[in-house]
C-alpha cells in the first residue's frame, strides 16, 4: 500500500476495481475497433494519426492498470464468496504482476525495437535479403531473454515467453507431445507423398465468382456453425482476421479469390470458428479482463474445428454439395460430393505454413518452435538461421525454399517480437480433436455431426469451453472436458483415419 | 493547488499538459469512431453494450479533466510565447471551468433525465402524444435553467446555454439579428407563395437507380468540392452526419430515396462541407481540443455554403447538368439545366424544418428560438407549447401541422437537452453568404465561382476559416474574414437576387 491520500478510501468490496477494470476492457474495446477499421474502412490518409491514438489508448490503459491505487484495490480485495469474482481477482492479480514487473524503460525500448524490427522485415521480405533483417532478429531475441529474466521462470526462459499465449503451458511440454506428433505423423506423411493423387485438383482453380463465394462462405457459417448477422459482420482485409468488441459485436475478415475458393471458404470457417467462441463466453464476464479466449491455443482450437474437422469432413461436403453446386455451377460440373471433399484434403508438403494442410501444418510449427528455442538458449546463431530453416524444411517436409522471403521471412511473427507464440496454432489443432472426440462420445452428438448438423455440438462447447472465457485456464478446461491432458493421441488417430483412407493406405 | 503527491512535480511547461489532452483528444476519437460504427456497421445485438462502452470512455475523459492533477498544470502553467500554445491554454481553461462548475450529481441526474427523455419523445411521437411527453420537457428546460445558474452569466440564462454551441455568442445579439431577418424576408416569402410556380416539379420524383445516385453525388463531392477517398468515406446512415477521427479522416453518411434524389445530393455535398471543414484545420492542432469548429454555427456556414450556395447555384447547375443528364438519363429526359436549377430551388412553406428551402428554412429557426427562450423564462408553459407552436407556424409559414408529430414533436433536440442549439442552423445560413461574399471580393475568386470551379475559394476558407480551428473564437474569425460582424445583411440581399429572379418577382 501508498501513502496516496485514496489509500483512506474502502478496498472492502470489489466495486471500484471492477469499474477501473471495466474502463479498462472499455479502453481495449475501442483499440480493437480502430484497429479492425484500420484494416478494413480506414482511408489510407488517416494511418499516421490513427497509430498515435492506438498508443494513446493503449498507454492510457496501461497507466490505469498500474497506478498505485490498482495495487491498493487488488491487495485489499476480500476473499469473494463468488467463484467468478475470485477467478477474476486471480487472473487480473497474475495480469498485474506481469504488467508490474516490467520497467517502463524496458516496454519503450521494446516497442521501439519492435516497431523498427517490423519495418525492416517488410523490406527484407521484398527482398529477399535475411541479412538486412538479421541484427533487428538478434535485437528481438535478445529482448525475449530480457523479458523472460524480467517475468522470471523456473525451468526454462521459453516459459515465460509461452505463458503469455499458452498460461501454464511449459516448454519441456511442447517438446515432449511435438516429438511424439512427429515420430508418429512423419512416417504417414511420407507415405502420402509416395501415394498417387486421390483426386482431380482442378476444379480448386476453377472461377467462382467473388459475390456468390461470398454469399455461399456465409450461408455455410450461419446454418452449419450458427454465425448470425445480429451479432456478427463479415468484411474483407488484405490479412484475415477475428476480432470483438462484446460478446454480440464480433467481427471476421477474409479475403477473397476468384480462381482458389478454399481461401474465402475455410477462412470464413476458421474466423468463425474463433468469432463463436467468444460469442459463447459468459455474459457475466461483460467487460471484464475474463472475456476473452482461454490462450490462443484453446481460441485456435475453435477455429481450426470448424474450418478442418467439420468443414473438411465427408458429412460436410455431402450435406453442402448441393448448395456448393448451385452456388459455383461451372466449378460443380462434372464434380461430385466425394470428389469435392477429396480435393479440399489435399496434402502437399509445401513452402508456406499459412497455406499447409492437416498433414504438413504441423511440421511447420515444429520446425519454427525448435529454431526458437535454440536462438533464445544460444546454441544457434541468427546468421546460422537460414541454413538451419532450410535444412528442417528437406528433412520434414522434403522441400528446400527457392529464397528466404518463401523461407525464414515468410512470418511476420518474430519482427513483432512474438516469440513463443507458434506453438500455439498446434496445440490448436491436436485440442480441437481431443474436444471433438470428446463431444462425440454423446451419441446425440455424433448422430448430428454425422449428418452435419453442429448444433447440440455448439451447445456442448460453449459449456465446456466457451462460457469460461479466462476464467479457467486452458489445462483446466481439457481436464474436465475431454477427461485427460492435452496430447498427441487424438490428432494422430484422427489423421491416421482420414488420410489412409483418402490417399488408399490401408 | 491541492497537496497531493504529484505537486512536488513540475508545472514548468505544457508537456505534461499537452500529453493529458491528446489522451482526452484521443478518448474523443475512440467515442467518435464507436458513434460512426453505430450508425453504419454495428450489428444490431450489439447496442446494449456499446452504450456502456461509449458512456465509460466518456466518464473516463471527464475524470482525466476534472482531476487535481489538470488544475495544477492549468493554473501553473508559464505564459507561452508561442500563440496556438496561448489560445489552447485559454480555450482549455474555459472548458474546464465550465467541467468544473457542475456538480457530479447534476450531471448524473441530467443525464438519467435525458436519456428518459428521449425515449419518451420517441413513443411520443409514434403515438402523437404531446401530453406524455411534456413532464419530460419540463424537466429539460428546469435542468437547463440550472445548467445556466451553474455556470452564470450576466444578461439572460439563454446566454450560458447558446455560449457552448456558439461561443461568445448573446441571446440578445440573436434577438436583433432575427427580428432584422424576419421583417426583411417575410414580405419576400409573401410575394414567392403568391407567386405561380417556378418550374415543373415532376422530375424531382423520378426514379434515379440508388448506384448511380451515389456515384454522381461522389464525383461531385470530389471534383467540385475537393473531397478525396484519401482522407474520407461515404456511408449510409438512417440520418446523414459527419464525423472525423483526425483531419485525415473523414466520415460523412447520407441516405438514397430512389425517386426523390435531391435527398441524397445536396445531402452528401452538405457533409461533405462539414468534411472540409475539419480537413482544413492545421495539423499543428491535431489531437488538441484546438481541433475541431470555432462553432456550430461556423461549421453549418461551411454545409450550407457546399449544399445550397455553390450546390443550389445557377452556375454550378450549368457545369454539371451534363454529368447529371449523363448519371439520370431518365430524370434527365426533356430536362435542361436552367429548369433543373429552377427545380431543386422551389419555395414551399410546409411542415418540417429538415426539408425546408433557403427562404422558409430560417423561419423554422426563428420559431423554435423565441419559443425556448420564453419557455426558459417561464412566460410560456409547456402545456401551452403545441398552441403556440402552431400560431406561429400559421403566422409565418401560413401553414398549420395536421398532428403534433408533424409540428412540436418533430426535432430530437429538446428531447436530447440540447436546448439553446437551434440559432446555430440559421447563424450558419447567414455567415455562409456572409463568407462567401467577402471570398467573391477577390475578382478571381468571383471568376471561378462563375464557371462552378471552387478550388481557389476553398483556399481563402481554408485560410480564413478552416485551419484556425478553435483557436480563434466565430466572432473574430467572422469579423477578420468579412471585415464585419455577423448580420443578415448578405443573406438578405442574396435571397432578394436569387428567388426574385426564379419567381419573377422584380
């Protein structure tokens, strides 16, 4: 406690800091609304103001949050009888403590670096030039050591960096379901790649145009995945993205390709995947630090559900087929339901992680989190890092990059200093399975997503997942939902089940 | 000064000060873009939260003002050299004595009482129920007479009431203004209704497709009055506005009547003066509460200068009737320039302010002003107001409303507290002429205002008027500008030149 003259004040009820909380969920609402206008209606003119007000607010919410009177509120604060106050006052006191542990020298210092780091990615991107960016990657890096000595960790400096995106998830974790993922999947990949073509692939280049794509990706998240214009809008924007701004305000993106359909259909899915999730979240938890997405990997989770599990599935392509058709009659010619979902499941081992399938996704990540970790603990050199991204690629997927830009420069991730964060989208993946699995094992909800009908299915996720919003974390709501920890187990069987039959390997 | 902690710290220079009003400027931006969202894109579901969202921001910004820390660095603050630092310092201070001067509890229960208000104003007039209406407007014009003794004054309550939508400006100023205007135009009104018609009316109602509609009014917005979808966007709204988040970025809305087109030109070429108005401020006042009108009253001067002046000229009929004719080949069928300027200028006494012409438009105004203040003096009762409202729409307009929705119910304002507002509109009308005529002194001004080119009269209103922003107040902007004060001397001689003219009355 201050000296301040509030500290006469009342910290005996938690009033006043849910109001200083609500001010503060109001502040971040409206930073993300300036930022999806940013990316979608903004006139390009506005750039320049519209970042130092984005600064602006955020600054502002980070001075409310660390003000000595927010340590009086949340050091004074009884014990709540209430199990949502209390998982508020846990989280929002972790939040704090992180915020706190941060000299105000080293967040400048960083945002700087961060801010010059990205310029000068986009710049080594276009071309092709690693070296350019090298000394901005180590800058990062080094950064991420000092943040990790900052926040402090038991095992392992990753740890502090994962906690951000995954809270709780442990580095010596990851490494050992990744191994596992790998040890088990690569041999199937390298089955695929020696198999024949189990479809035509040409009708995903075939036209389909731009307005019945669209009508067709919404048709699709409405009935199947339950997004409704009362609480959502769809718009496009160069990269596509999810965010809200309430539980009913949320707010997808994608983009969109006459000649590659899947990029504005599985987009719609994937964002609508991620828009639901925080649509399920509690209304208790209105404008509080709790509603919001449990970690990215349990937000990713949700996403990749909709776009993979449910939208790449046979039951999909047979019940939609005959809309699919009616909306796209010149790709539909001559297609069927079967050979439609063959083409959608088409694995390739390839440059790009955004544009991988359910196979090579995977490989990706791993390949991105060893090379992290080895740069964060020393062992590798930055300057050593185009040779060892190259080299990964041949050994996992048997493709070696043509340049950097469609190799290590292709993300946009470390020159914003989000080391720590790849992880994620996997864990996404082998989670959603594992909760699908686990909905299925009601009858009635197989039943349903056998035909593809997903709502006793949504019912189930927004009670086991979605309602908790932060207020469980992410080790917690796997526990009680699927009834064992996150692992590989799931994923594997569930690639194993569709792929050898896809590709005839059984 | 108060004693708390911060005082030991400097009040030496306006650093400090200067970053607590671009937060504040910032809050404003953020409530602004949560406003425009609202009445463009925002699902419907997501109003309920959105106003608590937009009242927190608001709150927020009004405890960043109101704080000890803010009069510490008003009244510490060294008398700057610099003249925007010294007119920023003063039009602050005024704002913060008039924040300062309400009590918390005032500002709750007015605006609980408003918020009640308008919605019993929008049943009212749904149901044409004045009687459940008026406990309402008593109530409004009680807070507004203690709003008045909050704040002082020296003449009349009406004065601390009009000063904060036109600074400076006095009811008595108003009185003699008006009564000028009215006995000057009535007559002229007279002689126009007794008049035949004008022209033929019928091609106002033809159908003009909505896409076309909206790609002329655009192309004009641009080409004649400067308007660039570099710093703007056009939206549709239920009521056309204007915001802006920066000078950059610009955010008009309008609304399309497929068969009455005029709606959505002169609309739009409205909002798109209002644009060009915050366009135009300097940048050295960006995210400043220098950044915005001198007043309501100067920002209408610039609207209707686009919409009725330049938008309703002969002249600018003449450049653009090939365009039009070329956008509306239907309207356009039988139609020349001449009549279609003489259309979009008829003279028609009626009912609602919102679609009245340039001479009964002001009459509208006039009415509404006597009527508040003699409310607000308390010669006249609420219960007597639709009676009264009535005889003098008789007595100016010759017309009497049919319901009171159509008459005293018909404006939001009253409901919304905003009282003291209307003379703004009819200021506007009168500095508009005003303004323009001092720019036409200039023979080349004069030259391209002949052929429709505006491109070097927006440069004098950019230097006269514009970039000042709040900086200068509207009575030293209208007296540098035009050499004079305020009067209706212009908009007098005006109305005579044009509508003799149009209903051959000379």
């Amino acid at each position: 406690m201050t000296t301040a003259p509030q500290s006469a004040e009342s910290t005996g009820d938690l009033s006043e800091l849910k109001r200083l909380l609500h001010q503060m969920s109001d502040l971040s609402a409206a930073e993300a609304l300036m930022s999806w206008d940013q990316e979608t209606f903004m006139p390009p003119a506005a750039a320049r103001v519209r970042g130092l007000q984005m600064a602006s607010l955020a600054g502002l919410a980070h001075e409310l949050f660390t003000a000595p009177r927010m340590s009086e509120l949340l050091n004074g604060a009884p014990t709540p009888d209430d199990q949502t106050d209390a998982a508020l006052l846990r989280v929002v006191r972790r939040d704090h403590a992180k915020a706190t542990r941060l000299p105000g020298e080293f967040v400048e210092e960083r945002s700087r670096a961060q801010n010059e780091a990205h310029h000068a990615w986009i710049a080594a991107r276009q071309n092709n030039d690693f070296a350019s960016f090298a000394p901005h990657l180590e800058k990062m890096f080094e950064l991420a050591r000092r943040y990790a000595d900052h926040q402090g960790y038991d095992d392992h400096p990753y740890d502090a960096l994962l906690d951000d995106y995954e809270p709780g998830m442990k580095a010596a974790q990851v490494k050992v379901i990744f191994a596992d993922l790998r040890d088990r999947t690569l041999p199937l990949l390298r089955r695929i790649a020696a198999a024949p073509d189990a479809a035509d692939y040409s009708m995903l280049t075939r036209p389909f145009p731009l307005d019945a794509q669209r009508a067709f990706a919404v048709r699709v998240a409405q009935q199947a995945f339950g997004l409704s214009p009362d609480f959502s809008r769809l718009d496009e924007s160069a990269h596509p993205f999810q965010t809200s701004f309430s539980r009913d305000d949320l707010r997808i993106t994608t983009r969109f390709d006459e000649t590659y359909f899947p990029m504005s259909l599985f987009g719609t899915w994937h964002e609508t995947g991620h828009a639901m999730y925080e649509h399920g979240i509690s209304a208790a938890l209105e404008r509080t630090p709790l509603s919001g997405g449990a970690s990215l990997g349990v937000h990713e989770s949700q996403s990749r559900m909709f776009e993979n599990l449910l939208g790449r599935s046979r039951a999909f392509w047979q019940r939609y087929f005959p809309a699919f058709a009616e909306a796209a009659p010149e790709v539909a010619a001559g297609v069927s339901a079967e050979s439609l979902y063959r083409a959608v499941n088409r694995v390739r081992p390839d440059l790009i992680r955004v544009e991988a399938d359910e196979v090579t996704y995977n490989f990706h990540i791993m390949l991105r989190f060893e090379l992290e970790l080895s740069l964060l603990e020393g062992t590798l050199k930055v300057a050593e890092l185009p040779e060892a991204w190259n080299a990964r690629m041949q050994e996992f997927l048997g493709v070696t990059p043509p340049s950097d830009a469609q190799g290590v420069l292709q993300d946009i991730h470390w020159s914003a200093g989000l080391i720590g964060y790849f992880p994620t989208y996997t864990i996404g993946n082998l989670l959603s399975v594992q909760l699908l699995d686990a909905a299925k094992a009601q009858p009635e909800i197989a039943a349903e997503v056998e035909r593809a009908e997903y709502g006793k299915l949504r019912e189930w996720l927004t009670q086991h997942v979605h309602q908790y919003g932060r207020s469980k974390t992410p080790a917690e709501i796997t526990l009680a939902a699927t009834g064992r920890p996150l692992s590989a187990d799931a994923y594997v069987k569930y690639l194993f089940g569709k792929y050898e039959d896809l590709y005839g390997l059984r």
